[in-house]
C-alpha cells in the first residue's frame, strides 16, 4: 500500500537565501504519514477513541537535493514493515521535474494508556485497516498471524494428505489395517470343562468323530518344519493348484465371495512347494523366500493369491484385496505377515500371503490384532478357553496323551509345530 502527498513549500519554511530549512522535512514526513493513515481508515481519532497511542521510535532523513519556496514537493509514503506492535514507514519526496530530494524513515510503536501494547479486541475492528492495508489492529494482528502460522502447515499437511489420497485411495485401507480399525470385540473367555479324561494320540486318531489336521502349524525360522514333515496336500478342483486337505473348501469360499465382491476370481500365483522347490526359490532369491523348511508353502497351508491386474502389492489395491485382508478371517484364513506384525514374524508386510488356520482361530487372530505367533503365544498350556462357539486347548502331550472332554464330537486336533497340540471341540458336537 502507497499513498501520495503534495506539500508546497511556504516562505516562513525557507532561509535568507530561500533554500527550506531541514528541520521542515521531518515535518512534511508527520503530514504525509497522517494524510496516509487517514486514507486507509486508519486515523488517530479513531486510535486516541480505543486508548491506543502511536508514539513515534524514531525519524531518519537523508537530504539529496534543496527545495524552495513554492515548489511542489511529492511525498509518497510505503509501510516497510509492521509487526503487531511496531510500524516502519517510508517517505520519498521528489521535485516536480521527478527528482528525489529527501528519503526518509520513520518508526511507530502502538501503546495504550498503561503505556504497555494494547491488546486490540473486536472493538478495534472498525479502526483497523482494509485488507491490503499493513495489517489489522496490532495486537489482533499479531493474535491472527500466530494462529495462521500454527494453522498453516495444519492445513498444508491436511492439503497435500488429501491429494496423495486421491491418487492413493488404498492407504487409507492399509492404515485402517495398520491401526486395526476393523477388528471387532471377540470375546475369548477361560473356561473349565468338567471330567477330563487322558486319551492317548494313537487312541484319538481311532476316533470317528474326531478329526488330525494340520492348520495351526507355525512354520517361521524359528519354527522350521520338521525333516520328515509329510504334507497332507492334494491339487484343488483340478485346477493345477496344490493345497493342504485342511483349506480346500474354505478356500472355495473365500474365492466365490470374493467373486461377489466384483471381481473375476482369485488367483493362485504360488501355492504348495516341495522341499526341493523352496530350496530352488530360496536359491534365486534369498531376500524373498523363506528358508528352507520355514516356509509355510512348503505345508501347502499358505497360498500367494491376486486377482486380475493386481497381484504383489498391488493386490491391497484392489476391491478382491482388500476385501481378502478385512475378511479372510470369517473365511478362516488370515494375511499371515500383516503390516503391524513384522516384530513377531519377522517378515515385512505381505497382502498377498493368506494362511488358513480355521475357526474360531483366524477370528481371533484377526480381531485381536495378532499374528499366528502372538496367538499361539497368548494360548497357555493346558488351559480350556471358549469363543465363537467352540472350546480349544493348546496343550503338550503327556506320555503320548492329552486331556480332553468326554463330549469331544467334531473335535479338530492340530500340531502347533511347538511340540504342542491344539485341541478345537464345537459346542453343538460335530458340525
Ligand atoms: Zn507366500
């Protein structure tokens, strides 16, 4: 903002040899600043009305060429700097063939009757300058510059976070993940059922109603599987693919519902490996595959799954994706290295990588915010607990025997891979 004044000098303001004497132009500045102050709705009236006075810091004027009596002397006044508190105004005074004759400063400090800063409220509103003035009220002004700087890089981080979820619309369901925003409240309550008998392996596996499978192995390094691990895998609907007998149906579940959720099917991009064939992948790339005997391929339990245009990482991009990580569990599988669980299982993030451990394990797992590890971890030995209409056990054999309830129809038992088993009974007897 810049004003202009006009200033003629008079004969009382000149010397003998009629050259203005210099004490005058520090004068003409005062004229100047009050004209400006004036045209930006800014007058000392309507200050001296609130209690706010404008003591002047300090004057400076550098003299570049005479003036005399009658000429026109051009002022124009530009605030340089204002601070809340504080205003610095320029003068530029030329003659009317346009040369300078006098720059000058100006500094103006902003007191009330007390003699400290006045605090500015609404009511100086009517006395602050328009918007392209030098600010508002000093300290109203002040108040609203910090709130704009605090609110500021607010607003930018809120500006750029939206843009990168416009092109990234799936953070915000990996983050969900990551803060575990989906889970719900599953209750798992210790429970103690009456009558346990000892039964040994050999005996149970006799039983008719009763049922060994494989699906809560933990295959990790720590937990490598055993030499003479046999794998109890067949090939899926003559697909070509290979999976353990414990996850065919459920894995045919989980793919129709995935197809409901719009997209043309799940696809299998890794599924069973022998032995020889993650020796032959951990060979080609140690970073990526497991080792050797720790890899959960090689029990045919996990499964490398995308659907069409969107496989790898891609694949939480995907409607199929996402739909697979929030809710594999209800499918009785689980994304068995999720974004949050790398501590516990030491692989990073892999959307891809669905794992089946049954029920009611994968709702527990899922919707207590674990990994098979922290799960299997939380399951202490020998104690009975219920959730989701089942009972379950984890528990280390004694003498080739477990303690198990008369009632045991539809009894599920699965090798931890611990040297432990666990023990899943329905309470409806046999589903
Ligand atoms: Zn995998």
């Amino acid at each position: 903002m810049e004003t202009r004044y006009i200033h003629t000098v008079q004969y009382y303001e000149t010397d003998k040899m009629g050259i203005t004497h210099h004490s005058n132009y520090i004068r003409w500045m005062e004229e100047a600043r009050v004209d400006f102050l004036k045209k930006i709705g800014w007058d000392y009236d309507k200050l001296e009305a609130l209690g706010v006075f404008s003591p002047v810091l300090s004057v400076e004027c550098r003299y570049k060429a005479p003036t005399a009596f009658a000429e026109e002397v051009n002022i124009t006044v530009a605030v340089t700097e204002f601070r809340g508190v504080k205003l610095k105004i320029r003068y530029t005074m030329t003659n009317a063939k346009g040369r300078v004759v006098c720059e000058g400063v100006s500094e103006h400090g902003f007191l009330n009757a007390e003699g400290r800063p006045p605090a500015l409220g609404p009511r100086a509103a009517g006395a602050l300058p328009p918007a392209d003035a030098p600010g508002g009220g000093a300290g109203a002004a002040k108040r609203g510059r910090k709130r704009l700087l605090f609110l500021l890089p607010l607003l930018l981080v809120l500006l750029a976070g939206a843009a990168v979820l416009v092109r990234n619309p799936h953070y915000l369901y990996v983050a969900g993940e990551y803060l575990g925003l989906n889970c719900r409240r599953i209750e798992r309550r210790q429970v103690e059922p009456e009558g346990l008998v000892s039964v040994t392996l050999e005996e149970l596996e006799g039983e008719e109603n009763v049922r060994f499978d494989q699906s809560l192995l933990l295959v990790s390094a720590a937990h490598p599987l055993p030499e003479d691990f046999v794998p109890d895998v067949t090939e899926y609907r003559d697909s070509g693919v290979y999976m353990n007998n414990c996850m065919q149906e459920a894995f045919a579940a989980l793919s129709d519902a995935v197809r409901e959720h719009g997209e043309s099917g799940l696809y299998v991009s890794s599924d069973f490996r022998t032995r020889a064939q993650q020796e032959e992948e951990y060979a080609a790339d140690p970073a990526l595959a497991a080792l050797p005997g720790s890899s959960e391929h090689e029990a045919g339990l996990a499964l490398d799954v995308y659907v069409r245009y969107f496989a790898g990482y891609a694949f939480h991009k995907s409607r199929g994706g996402q739909f697979v990580g929030r809710n594999g569990w209800k499918y009785g599988f689980i994304l068995r290295y999720p974004s949050f669980g790398e501590k516990e299982t030491g692989i990073t993030y892999e959307p891809w990588h669905i794992r089946y451990v049954g029920q009611p394990h994968a709702s527990l797992i899922y919707n207590g915010h674990t990994t098979l590890e922290g799960y299997i971890d939380s399951l202490h030995e020998g104690v009975w607990y219920e959730a989701q209409g089942y009972r379950f056990c984890r528990q280390r054999p004694r003498d080739g025997a477990l303690l198990l309830p008369e009632e045991r129809a539809g009894a599920v038992v699965s090798p931890d891979n611990t040297g432990c088993y666990i023990v899943t009974i329905p309470n409806e007897g046999a589903a």
